[in-house]
C-alpha cells in the first residue's frame, strides 16, 4: 500500500471554494496566442501564483510569440524531477467572449480556455499545493508552460525550449484537455502544416483564353495529389483545409495558394509525406506555371513508447489503489508538446487536465469535479514516484 495521502485529499476538499476562485481569475485573463501581451498578463498572475506556492521562476524568451513560463520547486531536494507541463494561451481572440466570461452551471465550467487547458494548470498548481501541506520534499517539481502552443509555435523556439527543459526529468505530466471519459493520452499523431503557391499567367478569360494559365486549375490537379497522400494503414493523413486564388470571375487567375494538414504517427510516416510533398510539387500539368511550398508549422509525434506506457501503467495503478476514477488509455490524433518532452526522453503522460468537451469552441465547457479527482491521482503519483523510479533502466 501507498503513502497515506488522506491529509493531502482532506486539504483539496477543503480548498475547494478557493480553487474555484482561482480557476474564474485565469479564464477571465483572455490569452490569445497570437497577442503576446495577454498572454503576458496571464503569465505573470500565474507566476505570482507559483511563487506563492515556493516556485522559483524564470520566463524563457522564445522567439516573437509569448515567452515559455518555467519554475522549480525543491531544486535541492534528490533525485529527478517531475515535471507538469502545457500552455497558457488559448485559441480565442481577446473579446471574443462577454466581459468576465467565467461561469460554472450544471457543474460544468464554461470560457475561453478553460478546458484548453487552463484548467490543466490549476490542476498543477492544486497538487502542488497538496503537497506543500503535507510536507512533500522527496524529489524536485518542475512547471513549464509555453505561450505559444495553440498556434504550433509558429516562428517561435517554443517547442525546442519544452524539449531543453524536459531533460533529465523523471516523467512529465502534459496538462492538455482532458477527454470525458476520463482517458488518458497515451501517444499522439505529429502535425506537419506547409503552404503551397502556385503561380500561373493572368489574362482576361473572353479576350486571351489561351495566353492564360490558370493557377486554379494547376492546384486543381495537385490537391488530387495531395489528397492521395493519406494512408490510412500507417496513420498518415493529408488535409488540405484552406484555398485561396484568383481575383474576378473573367480573369485567368494568376495566383493560387493552400494549406496542407499532414498528420502521421511515426518518423518514417513523416519522412514520407515530405518526399510526397516534394515530388507532387515538382509535377507541373499545365505548362507555364510555377509551384513552391514552404514550412509554416509543426507539432512532432508524441510516439507511443514502451516507458511511456510503464508510466500510464503506473498512474493507472496508483488512482486504483488509492480508490479513485479509473482511467484508461488511448492514442489520439491531435498534437501537443507531449511531443518534445518525449523527444527529451521522459516518459510522458498527456491529456491529463481538467476533463471536458468541445475546446476550440464556443461551447467549450470543463467538469468542474474532475479538477479535485485529478489533482488527487497526481498527488498519489508524486508521491509514490519512487515506485516509479525504481523500474526505470
């Protein structure tokens, strides 16, 4: 049997009104990604919030976007530390919801943000605190949290700054949405995005038909191509999700761009989609026009590793023995930096914030009573952590 933790679970329950205040201040501090001020404003009350907590703090300048926040509890305490990670920005633009959007009915909690994933950072920080009050010092807690993810890091060292910090960590916990059903995510699918133009000759469609050529109708062939890149028996997928070109319904139209959404589950699956990519782009059909494509952002595969699952093994053990929810575990499609932290060779965790549905939306909505179930399963794992460690090569 585990640690006794009844003190640490009586002191969530206890602060369970003043969570909830906390909660409400960081989703009504609006963090867009693409304003890195906001986020900055986030970023800061949240630092207060980890200094209160013992942390201490640095910003990681990545790039032009929001800096990454990281902090450290107990530098001095042995061994690894583990680390809790994710994002502070949102996907909302600033205003886009009611002044002070925050509000919990029905139990569940509804604003910008607050299933992806700021909700996942008070989880963090509540655990954190659990075990401050029961005098927990057996290994460092480490806290890194990018101002940049929802936009992939475009232009930004946000990604290789989670890796860098990552190294030498025991496991990390990635405090990404959590799913309703209370799964947790076990491998994710990497995200490749990249432009492609296409360049034609403009002329008037009645006039000079045939001086034309249409940039439209070279992207025309080529999204067939790219479509056909999906592989759906090695989880490659290509998406092309936006189009734009031409200028009036009676020009040949010189100009065409899209943007292509290529997903895959291993490297290999990736090296083949950028060969595809490549050679589709060199085929030119209608002679006259010209094609480029360019890198506009990524987020690497979260790979399903076998100390990875020893470690999912291991939470969904600890929340059994201490009579929490169960838990299960399963790959999903989308990306996130649990990526990078396994890239550094930490054994990762992700899905593992508050639990809700439909983040990226309007109807985004978190339920409010897995923040404490949560914040529970991870006290449980700190802190027989040692259990974990002593398995390890």
């Amino acid at each position: 049997m585990g640690k006794d933790l009844s003190a640490a679970y009586a002191y969530i329950d206890e602060i369970r009104d003043e969570t909830i205040a906390l909660y409400k201040e960081f989703v009504n501090r609006e963090s867009w990604s693409k304003t890195p001020d906001k986020v900055r404003i986030f970023s800061d009350f949240l630092k207060g919030e980890m200094e209160k907590a013992g942390f201490e703090c640095r910003y990681v300048p990545v790039g032009v976007n929001a800096d990454t926040l990281v902090g450290i509890l107990g530098k001095d305490r042995p061994g690894k530390p583990i680390l809790f990670c994710g994002h502070m920005d949102t996907v909302f633009p600033t205003g886009m919801h009611p002044e002070n959007p925050f509000k919990i009915e029905d139990g569940k909690a509804y604003g910008p943000g607050v299933l992806d994933m700021k909700g996942g950072i008070l989880i963090a920080l509540t655990t954190v605190k659990a075990l401050n009050k029961i005098g927990y010092a057996d290994r460092p807690i480490k806290f890194c949290f990018s101002g940049d993810e929802e936009i992939n890091h475009t232009g930004s060292q946000g990604a290789e700054v989670i890796e860098a910090e990552a190294k030498g960590c025991l496991c990390a916990f990635n405090m990404e949405t959590g799913m309703i059903d209370n799964y947790l995510c076990t491998g994710r699918k990497g995200c490749l995005r990249y432009t492609v133009e296409v360049d034609g000759v403009e002329t008037h469609s009645g006039n000079d038909f045939q001086g034309g050529r249409s940039a439209i109708a070279e992207m025309a062939y080529k999204i067939i191509d790219f479509h056909n890149m999906t592989d759906l028996s090695i989880g490659n997928t290509c998406n092309i999700g936006t189009i734009t070109g031409g200028t009036v319904p009676n020009a040949v139209p010189a100009h065409c761009e899209v943007v292509l959404d290529m997903r895959y589950t291993t490297l290999s699956g990736k090296e083949k989609l950028l060969a595809q990519l490549d050679e589709i782009c060199k085929r030119t059909h209608i002679d006259g026009t010209t094609t480029k494509y360019a890198f506009l952002n990524k987020l690497d595969v979260f790979e399903t590793t076998d100390e990875g699952m020893r470690f999912f093994n291991f939470v969904k053990d600890i929340a059994k023995e201490y009579g929490l929810p169960e838990v299960s575990g399963r790959p999903l499609g989308g990306g996130s930096d649990a990526a990078s932290t396994t890239m550094a060779g930490v054994p990762t965790i992700c899905s593992c914030g508050v639990r809700g549905q439909w983040n990226h939306t309007m109807k985004e909505y978190a339920v409010v009573d897995s923040i404490f179930d949560r914040s529970k399963m991870y006290v449980a794992a700190v802190a027989n952590a040692d259990r974990f460690a002593e398995g390890a090569d």
